[in-house]
C-alpha cells in the first residue's frame, strides 16, 4: 500500500501541519496543504495568540527527525527555571532540573511556524495554499469542501487521504461529530480561567528588563502571571485569571483604574517594568482555555486528526506544541513499519498514542493548579529542592515528574505520568512524615524514595490504575 505517488490532503498549516508537510514531503508523497490564513511570513497575524511558546526535548526530536535542528536552535532562548516573584517584589529560582544541561526554551510561534512553511516548500511535491478556508469535511468520499478568503469561491479536493491538523476548533472533528455516521465520542471541557497576553517591552538601548533565562511566574493562588523572553529583548507576559470569580477577574476587570488597582496590589514588580499595560489590556483579548479528547481520530483508512485536532490541551505544561510536533514523530514510526492499508496504520497510530496524549491532558490540568498556587508553598519547595539534589548527585538514576515529562523524549506521556505521580506521592508522605529531610544522605533518602514510590506504584497496579 501507500505508493509514493498517492496525494495526502492536509488541512492546517500551523505548527503540526507544516511540520507533517514537511515530513511526508521528504517521505516522497505528494502533500497538498490549504491554510485558512494569509501566510505568516508576509502578513504579522500574531496579536493576542501565545507569542511565544516553551519548547523542550520532545518538539526537538521532531526537529531533529526531519534535520532542523540547528536551525531551530538558532531561534531559542534557553529557560533554565522558574523565577518565582512573590507579592513583596523577592524573586526565587527554581530550576527545571538538577541537571545542568536540561532547560526548556522560549520561541517565537510565527518565527518557527515560517520555519517549517519554509522548509516544507523546498520539497517540489509539497503545495502550500493561503486564505483557503476549510468548511467541511466528506470523510466517506475523502474530499474537502474550502472556501477561497478573497474571491469567497468554494470548491471542493480529493485526495487519498485526508489529514487534519486545524487546531482546536477543527472542521474535520467538527464534520465527524455532525455527520453521526459512525460512533465519535467528543468531549470539551472549559477552564473557568481565561487568558490574556501582555508584555514587557525592552529598554530603550534593547536589553532585557528582567532576567531573560527564566520563565517568570507571579503565583497568586487562584490566579497567576507568566513571562516568557523574546529574541528582541521583550517577553510575552499572560495573565491566567478566572471569568467570574474572586474579587478580581476579567468580567470585572472593565476600568483603567480596577487593572492599575488589580496589579498594584498583586504584581507590583511586574506593573513597574509595564508602563504599556492599559493599551495591552485594553487592545489584546480574552481567550479561553480548554481541553478536547475525542475518539476515534481517523474514519476508516480516509481521514485522520493529529495535534491540536485531536488532543487540544491547556498550556500549562507547556506541552501542547511538543506532543503535537511527537504525533508526527509517532505517526512517521508507524509508517517505517510499512502496515497492509491506510486503516491498518491509522488504527496503529491512534492505538499507540492516545494513551500518551489523553495524559498529558490531565498532567497540564495537574500543573495549572501547581504553577499559580503549590510552587509558593513551601512544602512543595522543600520537594523541588530534594528532587533538585537527587538529580544532581544521582543524574542516572532520578528524574522527577517534570522531567520525566519534559526530557525524557523517549518514554511516553503515559508512563511519565504514573511515575511522576508515584513520585510526588512518595516524596511529600516521607517528608510531612519526618522519614526523610533536605539533612539527610542523599544516598539513603534516593532508597526510601525508590521503595515508597515502588509501594505506591504497586497499590495502583493493584487497584487497577496501571
Ligand atoms: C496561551 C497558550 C499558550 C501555549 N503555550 C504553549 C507552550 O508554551 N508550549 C507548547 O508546547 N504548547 C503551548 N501551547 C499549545 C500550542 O499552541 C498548540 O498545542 C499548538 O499550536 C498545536 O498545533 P496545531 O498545529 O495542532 O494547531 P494550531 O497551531 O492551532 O494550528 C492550526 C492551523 O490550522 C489553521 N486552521 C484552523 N481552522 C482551519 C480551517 N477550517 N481551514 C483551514 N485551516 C484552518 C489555523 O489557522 C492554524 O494555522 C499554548 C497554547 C495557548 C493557547
């Protein structure tokens, strides 16, 4: 089956379609993409969409998968912790890892969505189309019915298969769910949290106004404020808060004077580097966050859904990238083994990954909660301060839960979750109960901390939970 010849329609050209382009470019098929868009390297279409982007070492096997690494790298600013700013202005770093060579990064979504446009289009067998809306999808025929943005025309492409990656909202998802022709389970659940972002410009000689290899947070406990670093000396703040609750949020947030209020009293460090955050405020929107699972991602051997499409998460992991850019590096193992059919490698693919991709949804529901509240408590801090140590002194042997999500590319999400979780369990028990402390050899902290998660993992393996 699937001879080079065979023409593979992709809806989408964002981060996971123009990385999937790229991909099947190389593999020889002959790869059609229609973007709804204008092209992103002519027209700036940023504004208010998450700027920038935490990028870690599962987006960067991808890269490295079709050879763009270095020129990847090239766009990254390296964040190798969290720095912490509490209410009083004090600032506290909390690395990712106890490794010095692992760090997440920040890059800019329009400079490596372009990238891969690029480098998808040096292929001749791969045809990239702008301004061309995707209205629905015939998954039984495999066509696709678009709408031309300028001249409003419609028109209808075959292929032989269809794959979507239009994001969260996707028109294919939205055709299987209206057509009720086969058995699709569709779930969409809202965070009663919105975002908006905002930022801090550069000073005028360029340079950063903060340090620039952190990612900032300002936990508040039911609501907090991100900065991530741009290449030109500006980061790209959001504001993660509640619609309707607390005596802040955006519904009430309506007046110059509530938001100077609003930041004076909780990020007052931050109001001080943002002499821009009225017209931010004002100027940029209020988005909403959600995940979406749905089941199956393919009709037959035709149509098949991958990265946001399929698995739209809340970005509190910063993974949403990542695993859509790991769909392609999964899907493209599942091609290697050369499966009889179309259907035959969907069913492969879809069998193998969502597993991973259901629990990185629940491991961002996770750390939503971590990132605004548990990391200024000091419980928590005492267990990344372990963990740190234990990374450090025994870099082979531990890697905490973050870790094992973040760079350690070569387990799924899945078994980064049960682990982790495992883990975190373990650590905070031994340490409410005095059994292990920051004091104690780190050889035989390392021990009980190995048996007490063993012990835990084998209660879930018992109730069923692995
Ligand atoms: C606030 C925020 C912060 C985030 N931070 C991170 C982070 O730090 N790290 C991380 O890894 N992930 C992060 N994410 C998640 C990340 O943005 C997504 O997971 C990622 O963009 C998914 O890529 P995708 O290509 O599947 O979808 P998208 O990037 O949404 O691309 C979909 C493409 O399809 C096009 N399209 C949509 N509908 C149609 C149609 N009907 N016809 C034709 N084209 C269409 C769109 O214009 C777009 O170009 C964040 C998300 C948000 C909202």
């Amino acid at each position: 089956m699937k001879e080079k010849q065979q023409n593979i329609l992709i809806i989408g050209a964002g981060l996971c379609g123009s990385l999937l382009a790229l991909r099947l470019g190389q593999r020889g098929y002959n790869v059609t993409v229609y973007e709804m868009r204008p092209d992103l390297r002519k027209v700036d279409i940023s504004a208010g969409r998450s700027i920038n982007l935490a990028f870690s070492d599962r987006g960067n096997k991808a890269m490295k998968l079709v050879g763009i690494e270095d020129k990847v790298k090239a766009l990254c600013i390296p964040m190798h912790g969290r720095m912490i700013h509490d209410k009083k202005g004090n600032t506290y770093l909390s690395n990712y890892s106890g490794r010095e060579y692992e760090h997440i990064n920040s890059i800019s979504r329009g400079e490596l969505n372009g990238l891969l446009l690029t480098e998808a289009e040096k292929h001749k067998n791969v045809s990239i189309y702008f301004n061309k809306k995707c209205k629905s999808v015939d998954f039984e025929k495999t066509t696709a019915l678009f709408q031309d943005y300028k001249t409003k025309d419609e028109f209808v492409e075959d292929a032989d298969i269809i794959i979507a990656t239009d994001g969260a909202g996707s028109a294919m998802r939205k055709s299987y769910y209206l057509g009720k022709k086969f058995l699709f389970s569709f779930s969409q659940e809202y965070l009663t949290h919105g975002y908006k972002e905002l930022s801090i410009l550069p000073k005028e000689n360029g340079d950063y106004k903060t340090y620039k290899n952190a990612l900032h947070i300002w936990p508040r406990g039911s609501f907090m404020l991100i900065a991530l670093p741009n290449l030109d000396g500006s980061f790209t703040v959001t504001l993660f808060l509640s619609y309707d609750e607390g005596e802040y949020n955006f519904n009430n947030l309506t007046t110059e004077e509530k938001v100077l209020e609003f930041f004076q009293k909780e990020f007052p460090d931050a109001l001080a580097l943002m002499p821009n955050l009225i017209d931010d405020f004002f100027e940029n929107p209020t988005s909403p966050l959600g995940t979406v699972k749905c089941s199956p991602w393919h009709y037959k051997g035709n149509t098949l859904l991958m990265g946001d499409a399929a698995h739209a998460i809340v970005p509190f992991y910063g993974q949403g990238m990542n695993a859509s850019f790991e769909d392609v590096v999964e899907f493209d193992k599942v091609l290697d083994k050369n499966l009889e059919s179309w259907e035959a490698t969907f069913d492969a693919y879809e069998k193998t990954r969502k597993k991973d991709t259901d629990a990185i949804a629940d491991l961002a529901i996770d750390n939503f909660h971590e990132m605004k509240d548990h990391v200024a408590n000091p419980m928590f801090q005492e267990k990344r301060k372990l963990e740190m140590a234990l990374e450090k002194a025994f870099p082979d042997q531990y890697s905490s839960k973050y870790s094992l999500v973040t760079f350690n590319e070569d387990i799924g999400y899945r078994e980064a979750m049960l682990k982790g979780r495992a883990q975190d369990k373990a650590i905070l028990n031994l340490l409410t109960d005095g059994i292990i402390t920051l004091d104690d050899d780190l050889k035989t902290t390392l021990k009980k901390v190995k048996q007490e998660t063993e012990a835990i993992l084998e209660d879930d393996r018992i109730a069923g939970l692995k």
